[in-house]
C-alpha cells in the first residue's frame, strides 16, 4: 500500500488585502489559509487512499504558526502531520525549501507526492518539479485528474493540442491544478479529531539562501480613467485605445 505524501503551505487568503508598510509586508490582519491548489493536492492524496489503502501525510515548511493548516487537512483526512522546521529558516529561498522538503520526503519513505501546482502568494510554480530534480523522481505539473494504479498514478496533463494521459511509475511527483476533483470538505468528525490532532516537527539540511529579499513596495497606483462624451470624440477615443491603452 502506497506511502503518500501531500505538500501544504499557510498563504494569506486570496481576498485579503496586503499592505507594505516601510518597506515590510504588514500582516497583521491577515487570515491565513491553505493554498488553495494545495486543496485539490490533498482531494487527489485522498481519493488515492481510498482506491489503494495505504497513509496520507500533510508536510509543510514553516514556524508552528503552521500547525493550523496541517490541521485543517486534518480535519479532511489525512492520516498524519508533518512539520519541517529548523530555526533560522526565516529568510530561505526556493532551493533551500526544496532541498529541505526533498530531504524529509525520502527520510518519510513516499512513494508519491502530491502538491498544488503553484502557491497562492508566490505563484512561481517551481515546488513540485524542484523536488522531484532533488528526488531524483518523475513527475508532471498542472495534472486535472489522477487514476491509481497499484504501482503508479496516470494523469491528465494539458498539450498545446489539448489534454494527454500520461503515466508514472512510482516514486513520482504530482502537483495538481483545478480540475475534476472537487476538494472535500470537513464535517464535525474531523473537526474535533483535528483539534486532538499532534504536530510531529523534524528537520533537515538546507543550503544558505542565495537569494535575500531587500524591501517590498506596492504596485503603481493606476492613474484615474478618462470619460468622453458624444459621436465627436470617436477619433480621439481611438487614438487613446491606441496609443496609449495599446489594444488596438
């Protein structure tokens, strides 16, 4: 039966509003959730349970301000919950989380992984195929729908001529995107199994980041929108749609 692993991470809400005060993010008021292609991660993770028996693990990277959303997959049905965690951790890069994460994934045992194929505050799309290269294993982005079989998963792929079905062999990564499987959602029975619920922390060796964030700053404000009135306007409307919109 098939050890799994699901990746999760903690981002802000995608309704939230995120300000920058003196060069840092101000987070302050901000609820944090699981990524939300993380979601359809965990639904492909259980559904595999489910048609080949074996154990489900949420792991994630982070502070035990973590600990809420392991136990929000929890609370979804996950078997265990894993929280990688070493102090000075703070500032890593993506190939200091990756080599982290692959180093516990193969100190777990997986036999496959499942991760949303991009995180909701960094969108860079690079967490399944980084651990996978570090793995050494297969793996496929932006899968819609996943089968299981006894020694690997098939999965549906977009092509530039439509979808494709490929097939893995395990140990194999899958980072999920929107698609058939609708993320489940919890009921009262896992609810207060998740609150019950123990965090086991590990950690890992991971490279001295190459990569530091300095300051952040807002967007540019988008300058004020210009309204014309009447057929006499028409060439100058153009003009602007033109030359300064560039949509035509």
């Amino acid at each position: 039966m098939p050890n799994i692993v699901v990746l999760v991470k903690r981002v802000p809400d995608t309704n939230a509003k995120i300000t920058v005060s003196g060069g840092s993010l101000d987070l302050s008021a901000v609820k944090f959730v699981i990524s939300p292609f993380d979601e359809y991660a965990i639904e492909a993770a259980l559904r595999h349970k489910e048609a080949n028996g074996g154990t489900v693990t949420a792991l994630t990277l982070g502070s035990d301000a973590c600990d809420k959303v392991l136990k929000d997959a929890k609370a979804l049905g996950v078997d265990n919950l894993v929280r990688l965690w070493n102090q000075g951790w703070e500032n890593l890069d993506s190939n200091g989380v990756q080599s982290a994460l692959a180093s516990a994934i193969g100190d777990l045992g997986s036999d496959v992984v499942y991760c949303g194929k991009s995180a909701a505050d960094s969108n860079a799309g690079s967490t399944g195929p980084g651990v996978a290269e570090r793995l050494g294993w297969t793996s496929v982005s932006n899968a819609s729908a996943v089968s299981f079989e006894e020694a690997g998963v098939e999965a549906m792929i977009p092509t530039s001529s439509g979808q494709a079905r490929v097939g893995l062999n395990f140990p194999c990564v899958v980072s999920m995107d929107k698609g058939e499987m609708e993320p489940r959602r919890p009921n009262v029975r896992g609810i207060m199994m998740a609150k019950r619920a123990v965090v086991e922390v590990i950690s890992a060796e991971a490279p001295t980041p190459t990569v530091n964030v300095v300051r952040y700053s807002p967007p540019a404000e988008k300058p004020p929108g210009k309204t014309y009135e009447g057929a006499g306007n028409v060439p100058t409307v153009v003009q602007a749609l033109r030359n300064e919109a560039g949509v035509i």
